[in-house]
C-alpha cells in the first residue's frame, strides 16, 4: 500500500479513538443542569422579614423569600441604609403610601416596625404621618377625623404577641424625655387619654409585666397633678387596670386629696385592681364613708370581689 493510504489510515483511527474515549467521559459525568450546585438559602424559617408591597400592606412574614414582584428587604439591611444619604427603601415605600393616601399602608407598615422592636424607625414614620394628618400630603377627606387606625390597632392587639410588641413599644415612649411635639402629643394620648385603657384593657394577664413597669409613668404624673385637665380620670382608670398592690397604693392615696367627682372612678379602678390591698383600702373606707351613693359603690365592688 502506498505510503500515503498508510498514513492517512492511521490518522483516522486515531481520530476516531480520541474521540471514542472523549465520549465515555462524558457520559460517565453529564452536564445536567438539574444537578448542579445551587446557592444556599441561608435564611432560617424563624427569621422575620419585612415585606414591603408597592401597592399593599407590609407583612411581618417568617417565610423564605417571596417569588412575586415585590420589593423586599430584611430587617438588618434596612437598617445598615438608613444612615446612608439617600433614602432607604423604607422612606421610600412610606412616600409612595402618602403620595397614594394609602393610611391604612402606612400603619401597617409602623406596626410592622413596632411587632420588629425597631421603635425608633417606628418614630420617624410615626412623626412623618402625623405631620401629613396635620395639614400635611395626607389630606383625603377619606381620612378627616378617622378612626381607621384604632380600629387596626386594636384588631392587630387580640393577638398576645402583637399585644406585647405594642405595650413595650409605649413602655419606650413613656422613658423618653424629650419628644417632637406631635409624638409628645400622641404619648399623651396613648398613655393618659382613652387609648391607655383601650390598650391596657386589652391585656389578658399576658403582659402584666411590662403594664407595671409603667407605674413610674403615672406616679410622675400624679405626682405633678393638674385639677383641671382631662388625663386625671385616665389616669385613675390605667391605674385600675394594672392589678398590683403598688397600683391600688396609688389610688388609694388619691382618696384624700382629689375632688369629689372623681370618687367613683377612684372605686372603680379599686374594684377592677382587685388586689388585697384594694380590698382592705375599700373595706377601710365603706367603714368611714358617709356619702350613700359612695358607700353602695364600695359595697357592690366588696360584694363582686367576694368580701
């Protein structure tokens, strides 16, 4: 056989064997797609996430991340880009809510901060929709002397978890000292106006703690008490619903000195006290009260308690 046909005969089998043996490799390791290595997840089913919607409330979600369109951030995130110069996502899904008067987003969103114990971002969202209640973006008529955001605050408490996030977070305004005027307004109205039985009577005994950790609070207030303004039947009312003995040693010292229309509140917050010291308090007083309608309140209050 020519030299050439010799050639040209062994450079094909050896072609067709590089490539026989270049096929067994890779069947022995396919490059399935399916089985290639994929990034972990490493966010644990007991870590809470904020999950803000553009065009819906904020959810608090234990879950893994949300496939949908929404944007969304963890907590610690939000929080490394809030001193940064440029407003964090948070800011900026609070001016969308506005732009849109979507209020009923916004509290979603403060409470959701408040569930995460971020007061402090809770604040400034707080503060920034009170500034648009008053005078401010937040003008809808829909909104003019709504009670839409009691309602969600109440329904969000009738879950213990919810119920404590809440108190902690007026246990946090009740130490601060100094306030913008409008959260100085509000702690007001959460700690001495209705809002602070609605809150405090909303407690099942699951936050009896944190409730007495706010005695201080109201000590101070007594303690620089003003006749004429109308937080002094609140007062007495919390006090009631904050069953200790140090609660009912407050009320009872108010007996002696505060006007005579404000006795029977000081023997309703006894009886919903309920304490022992209430009790002997009221026993003490039924035996020297000479006020008829005085003496049948304390007598039913004795009689509902047991005495």
């Amino acid at each position: 056989m020519p030299a050439r046909w010799t050639l040209s005969l062994v450079l094909l089998l050896t072609g067709f064997a590089a490539g026989y043996l270049a096929g067994l490799r890779t069947g022995e390791n396919p490059e399935d797609p399916s089985q290639k290595v994929k990034p972990v997840d490493r966010a644990t089913d007991s870590q809470e996430k904020l999950t803000i919607a553009k065009n819906g409330p904020v959810e608090v979600s234990p879950e893994g991340p949300d496939k949908s369109q929404e944007v969304e951030t963890s907590a610690s995130e939000v929080v490394e880009n809030l001193p940064a110069p440029r407003r964090s996502q948070l800011q900026d899904s609070y001016l969308l809510l506005e732009e849109e008067q979507n209020l009923v987003g916004i509290v979603d969103l403060i409470l959701a901060l408040i569930h995460q114990r971020r007061f402090p971002e809770a604040d400034q969202l707080m503060e920034s929709a009170l500034e648009g209640l008053n005078g401010g973006k937040l003008n809808s008529p829909l909104w003019k002397n709504s009670s839409n955001p009691s309602f969600m605050v109440i329904r969000y408490c009738q879950s213990t978890e919810n119920l404590r996030s809440v108190m902690e977070y007026a246990l946090y305004l009740s130490k601060l000292n100094t306030l913008p005027e409008l959260l100085a307004d509000l702690r007001e109205e959460v700690l001495l106006g209705e809002a602070a039985t609605m809150f405090l009577g909303l407690n099942d005994g699951s936050a009896d703690d944190l409730t007495a950790d706010l005695i201080p609070y109201y000590r101070d207030r007594i303690e620089n008490w003003d006749r004429t303004t109308w937080t002094n039947r609140s007062v007495i009312h919390s006090l009631g619903l904050i069953p200790t003995d140090e609660s009912a040693i407050l009320i009872a010292d108010l007996k002696d000195w505060t006007s005579s229309n404000l006795k029977l509140e000081l023997i309703q917050a006894l009886a919903n006290n309920g304490s022992s010291i209430a009790v002997e308090v009221m026993t003490t007083w039924l035996a020297e009260e000479r006020n008829p309608r005085f003496k049948l309140a304390l007598e039913d209050a004795l009689r509902l308690l047991g005495q």
